[in-house]
C-alpha cells in the first residue's frame, strides 16, 4: 500500500516510473469530475480504467472489508473524508463471499491486525493485489465522499 497527497507526495509517486500510476495522476489533474456522472471510464480496455463514484460513508459494522487479485486499486477522493481499513495478505479473516472472478473482488466480514488511516480530498491509497482494504468508513460523522478509483490489470505492469 502507498498513501499520500497529491499536494506533497505527486514526485514520490512519479519515481516509481509506472506508466499508469503516471498517466492516473495526469487524469486527475486535467480532468474536471465535477461536470462527469459516476460511472465507467477507460482509458486503455480493460486494462486501465476509472470507476467514479459518489457515496455516503458508513458505520465500520456496515463496510466489509475487500481484496482484488488482478488490479491495482490507485483510490483518490476529489472530495470528502473516509476512514479506510487496511491488513496486509497474510492476516487472519473471516470471509463473506468467495472470490467473484468476473468483479475481481473477495469480500471479508472481517479481518485481525486491522489498521486505519484517514483520506481526505486530494489524498490518495494504492492498493495491490491481495491487500485488503476497507474503504468508505465513516470517520466521526457521516460524510459525501466522491472518488475516482484507477482500477491497473497486473499483468501489464513493468
């Protein structure tokens, strides 16, 4: 997992020399999501995509947590604040769902050695895969969260 803000850490994340991490971050600084519905957008088939989405943050009983097998999650809120649960692999679970191929997600009830970090507008987490992450946790209060999750196929990556 990487965190950071767009504001301090955009050189840290453009010395990975990762031509999608880099092409996700020129997305978000030429792209107006203010004037774009939620959705579904690609910018290479399904190789490299967004998913854009705008959400109420929920209880921590009311999230499960989740992990993909064939992307790179690179999450960046563009407004709002959610707390976000994070276990490495190896961490003891109690599954929810079995793996759905066709969504590349597992779902968790939950998982031990959970911990928790705070995004807010501008920050972003990178999650890869087989890292279980639990996003859209209330932190506090409920809060509006709008994101553009950068969904990367593993198997391109260099």
């Amino acid at each position: 997992m990487i965190t950071g803000s767009l504001k301090t850490d955009e050189i840290q994340i453009l010395n990975y020399s990762n031509k999608y991490f880099n092409s996700a971050l020129e997305t978000i600084k030429k792209t107006d999501f203010s004037s774009m519905e939620d959705g579904k957008y690609h910018l290479d088939n399904e190789s490299f995509f967004y998913l854009l989405s705008t959400y109420k943050t929920k209880k921590i009983e009311d999230r499960l947590c989740e992990s993909h097998r064939l992307y790179i999650d690179f999450q960046y809120v563009i407004y709002g604040e959610e707390l976000i649960g994070y276990a490495n692999s190896d961490s003891i679970k109690r599954s929810y769902s079995e793996y759905d191929f066709a969504k590349d997600i597992e779902l968790f009830k939950s998982v031990e050695s959970e911990s928790f970090f705070i995004l807010k507008k501008d920050m972003f987490a990178i999650f890869f895969p087989y890292e279980i992450h639990r996003p859209g946790i209330s932190h506090i209060e409920i809060r509006s969260v709008r994101k553009a999750v950068f969904k990367i196929l593993v198997k391109d990556q260099i």
